[in-house]
C-alpha cells in the first residue's frame, strides 16, 4: 500500500466527517441534505444523503473503490453482523451470562406448608 493511497483515505475520511456534520437536517420531510459539493465522495451541493424511508444510503466502501483505492475492506470496520467487537460480544459474553443465570434457574423455593385459613376461609367477619 502506497503513502499516497493512505493520504488519500485521510483526506477522504476528513471529508466524510465534514459531510455528516454540516449536513441540514429536513424535520419536515426527515432527510439529511449535503449543504456543500464534496467532489471527492462524489456528493454535490442539495444530495440527500439521509433519510428514513426508501432510500440507500451512502456507503464509504463505495466512494473507496470509486476511487479506485485497492483493498478498501481495510480502511472500512466490518459489519456488527459480520464480525467485530459487537459480535464477539454478542457470540461469546452473552452466551456465558445465560449459562450462569441457569443456576438461578434451576433453583426451587422449598414449599412452605400452608396454614389453615382463618374461620374457615371466609376470612374476618366485622359485626
């Protein structure tokens, strides 16, 4: 991997950054809208670049290999669902702490022998 390729991944990263913080939020219509032309993510001035429904979003690993930089999967984190530390947690730690709460689980109160009701079950009679 060349320095001017990593250069490049920085300057994009910078703008990436810029992009998702200056962006005008639309309340009304629930959308994110680039108030600048960013050339470099290939994003100009007025593109939607968020919003709720029927919509793909913009994906870094895209603008990477748009522009043509090799190997983009190493300067993107993967997926939850693929693999990293939310999976790792989700796979490992989770499945110990259900193994251990099955102890609590398994243990039964002893039953306490019932008393007999007071007057027959009819409870307090006020006269």
């Amino acid at each position: 991997m060349s320095l001017t390729q990593k250069e490049l991944v920085e300057e994009l990263k910078v703008q990436w950054k810029k992009l998702w913080n200056e962006r005008v939020d639309d309340k009304v219509r629930a959308e994110g809208i680039a108030i600048e032309d960013y050339v470099k993510l290939f994003v100009e001035k007025g593109t939607i670049i968020h919003a709720t429904r029927n919509f793909k979003a913009l994906n870094f690993k895209e603008i990477l290999e748009q522009n043509q930089i090799a190997n983009a999967e190493q300067f993107v984190p993967p997926s939850p669902l693929v693999g990293g530390w939310t999976k790792f947690i989700r796979t490992s730690i989770t499945i110990q702490r259900s193994q251990r709460n099955r102890r609590a689980q398994l243990y039964v109160e002893p039953k306490k022998e019932k008393q007999q009701p007071k007057k027959g079950g009819r409870g307090w009679l006020h006269v």
